[in-house]
C-alpha cells in the first residue's frame, strides 16, 4: 500500500494553515482537506492512515545552500550521508555547492555529482555549477532547467573559483538567464584587514578577531557591487548569506517572484553572535563571519519583514580537528543541516516571527525563488515531500544525535521543543521516530523553470 493519509494535524500548505489532512498517493499529493477524511471516501482497505493530530504537518524544506563534500572531500561527509542528514532534520531537497575536488567548474563534473546522487542521494538534489574567471562559455551552455542557477564567489573561495575579472563579472551577469548566486565578500579588504590584524598579533590572529578580518566592510563593499551590477545588467541576483544590519539597506520586502535581486541568511547568524567564535573553540567559525549582536537582530526582523527571503544552511561539515586553531588556521564552516528547521521553529516560538514565517522562507520561497516544479507547496498533484513535527517537551541537543559523518553540531546543548518526527520524500516515509526507511531509493533530480 502506498496511499496514505496525514491526518489531524496543524497543516501548513504554503497557502493557508488549518487543521486537516494530506492525502498521498504513490508519490503526490491527491488532496489536502480540513479536518479527517470519512473512510467513506478514503477506504482503508486503500489508504493507510498516519494520526498526525498535535503535529505540524508542512512541505519539506529545501535547503539551497550546502557542501556535502561529494566528491574529493568525503572524510568530511558525502552524499550519502549527508543527504541522510538533511533528511533526518526534515530537509527534503538540496542544492550542493560546486567547492568540491574537482570542482563542478565543468559540464562533466556536474554530470558525474547528478550519477552520483542518482545512486546514494535520501533526499532530492540539485547542483550548482560554478564560476571561474575562465569558464563562462561552458556556463553559458548548460541547460537551465537542471540547474538551480551559477554560482559566483566574489570573494575568498577554493582553487580558482574567485571571480575577479571584471569583464567575465559583466558578461555572465548580462547573459546568463537563470539566478546568479554570489558569495559577496571583498578579496582586497579582508587582504588589508589580515595585514593589519598581523601587525599586531603576528600569525596568531585569535578566533575573537575572526569577524574583523572578515569585516563588515567586506561584506558591504562586495554586496553593494553585486547588486549595483545586477541593476545594470537586469541579472537575477540572489546574495547567499547574509550577515550584516548594514547590507539590508540594499533589499526590501516583497514576494520573492517579483524580485530582481533576494537573499539569504543561515540559522547560525539568527543564534549566534561574534563572542561565540571564540567561545566554541572555532565551531562556530565560518565565512562569512558571524558578526554582532546588533546584526543578529537585524537580521531576525529582516526574516520577519521579509527583506531576507530564504534561510538556509550553508552546511559545511569539517572534521573536528579541523577546527582547532586561531583566526587563520581554524577552519570556517559547520554542519547545520539536521538542526535548521527545528531551531528555526524554536526561534518563531520564542516571538521572532511566526510559524508561517519559517514555512516561507525554507520552503515556499526557495521553490519561488529558483521555479522548482511541483515542489514547496502541500498542493494536489504536487510531489510528496512532507515533513510532521512534533511539538515537544524541552530536550537539548547533543553530539550524539547527529546523523553527519563529521559527528558534531554547534547547536549542541541549545534547547529545543520541537522535532522533526517524519519526513517523507516524493510519498516515501524515509525517516520516522528516529529510523530511517532505506528501503526506496525515492530521491529525485530536481527541475526548474526559472527565466
């Protein structure tokens, strides 16, 4: 049997929230309807019925912004178990970041990530190809369908993937049709910043000055030039990680389909302040840094106004030895995905914005966004990505919980009062009260329609 019926639960379809149910059948959605269903309609002897009631029932989260470290990289995570850690937070599609070994630079080695997950992938999947100074023809030609978008580092990055040729910049933003994702940091001032901060402190810059080495200024500086392109060209910009109160001066609210130019923000600027850095022993670092706690709070009201369209993860798993060092020798990324949509959810319920809110931004605007089809949404004939969470006695994260192969979380010993209970991807229950349904590979390569 898969039929299947979520039933009673707070349903939040991307439209509306009510009490009622979903309907799946094999793997989309038939129906979604207030209250439970009369087995008149619904026979058992067709539909297996799941009580939901007290549970939040909503669309898988789509997660556009991860490293799952697939290929080149796998002591960190790869994407068989990364994916299952997305899952396992209620996380049902991802798009994978091109700073791999190799890099997805080129049409063969997207081509050989989209095989790889065919294989091992437990939750939907898209990759972005990425920009070098060298292979905007290749981006050009690839199909926008199968893409989320390019991706362009304006700033530190892997290898050769900066992008600081102004004439490769003006071309891509003034060809390409699908979203540019930028990661906006200015090379030249944190260039500047390290030679200042080793003036004083040598070659051991201390993690508490993680966030004036990669400073405000660098992320002002690179935002206001993406955008200022993007307004000259007419490129759809999407800005990743947003991390200061003084870049969102440059976005305003609105729906995200009627925008030119969005942005992103990740749960750890929303938790985290500067201080924790330090506090952590580095887990905490990453790039961008985690600023203030006046950016803390201006970035929560964005989420709530909408000025920040989408909240992602930028999971980047490191071992933990990893970690250890100073300013300059720590490694910047953390793991984040299991934990993003219950800790968002624990922020809406501590007032910062509501349920819908969260919905919003990690499910119905990703899919705006970047024209995912039949995704996002708990709509009749739309794929079967759900996620049930169940509202929860206060319990605190530990090391122990976490699915990824880096084995740790910085969210460890952060209290929360909600869990992800299920998660299903295109009608398969693949994760359940703590177990994993491996028993269907029913992960699926994700389509756009976004230009």
């Amino acid at each position: 049997m898969n039929n299947f019926i979520l039933a009673g639960g707070m349903v939040y379809t991307g439209d509306d929230a009510f009490t009622g149910s979903v309907i799946i059948e094999g793997e989309k959605i038939a129906a979604v309807v207030p209250g439970i269903p009369d087995e008149s309609a619904y026979s058992p002897d067709r539909y297996q019925t799941i009580d939901c009631r007290g549970r939040m029932v909503m669309p898988g989260a789509i997660d556009e912004h991860v490293h799952f470290r697939d290929p080149g990289l796998t002591e960190k995570g790869d994407m068989a178990t990364e994916s299952r850690a997305a899952v396992a937070g209620g996380v049902t599609s991802f798009f994978d970041m091109p700073n791999t070994r190799p890099q997805t630079t080129t049409r063969s080695a997207w081509e050989a990530k989209m095989s790889r997950a065919a294989e091992v992938s437990a939750a939907n999947y898209a990759f972005f190809p990425g920009a070098t100074n060298s292979n905007a023809s290749e981006l050009l030609a690839m199909d926008t369908s199968r893409i989320p978008g390019i991706k362009v580092f304006m700033g530190s990055s892997t290898g050769d993937m900066l992008v600081d040729s102004n004439s490769t910049l003006s071309r891509l933003f003034s060809e390409f049709k699908g979203v540019i994702a930028v990661h906006a940091e200015s090379e030249s001032i944190i260039r500047a910043n390290t030679e200042s901060l080793r003036s004083r402190y040598g070659d051991e810059i201390p993690l508490g000055a993680h966030h004036l080495l990669r400073s405000r200024r660098a992320c002002l500086e690179a935002t206001a030039k993406a955008v200022e392109l993007a307004r000259h060209t007419g490129a759809r910009l999407h800005v990743m990680h947003l991390t200061t109160a003084d870049e969102l001066a440059l976005f305003s609210p609105g729906q995200v389909e009627n925008k030119q130019i969005t942005c992103e923000t990740c749960p750890h600027y929303l938790v985290f302040t500067a201080d924790s850095v330090e506090a952590t022993g580095g887990l905490t670092k990453c790039n961008p840094a985690i600023k203030e706690e006046e950016d803390r709070r201006a970035l929560l009201r964005a989420v709530r106004l909408g000025a920040i369209d989408v909240v992602a993860t930028d999971h980047a798993p490191h071992l933990r030895s990893q970690k250890s060092g100073n300013a300059l020798t720590a490694t910047s990324g953390m793991p984040s995905v299991q934990f993003s949509l219950p800790v968002m959810l624990q922020l809406a319920a501590e007032g910062n914005f509501s349920y819908d809110t969260v919905v919003e931004r990690m499910c119905t605007a990703p899919a705006r966004l970047f024209g995912i089809e039949g995704r996002g949404f708990l709509r009749p004939g739309y794929w079967a990505d759900v996620a049930v969470v169940a509202p929860c006695a206060p319990y605190e994260i530990t090391d122990e919980m976490v699915v990824s192969r880096c084995g740790w979380t910085p969210y460890a010993g952060k209290r929360l009062e909600f869990k992800v209970e299920q998660t299903w991807v295109n009608g398969h229950c693949a994760w359940r009260d703590g177990r994993f349904d491996d028993s269907v590979h029913a992960a699926r390569p994700l389509t756009f329609n976004n230009h």
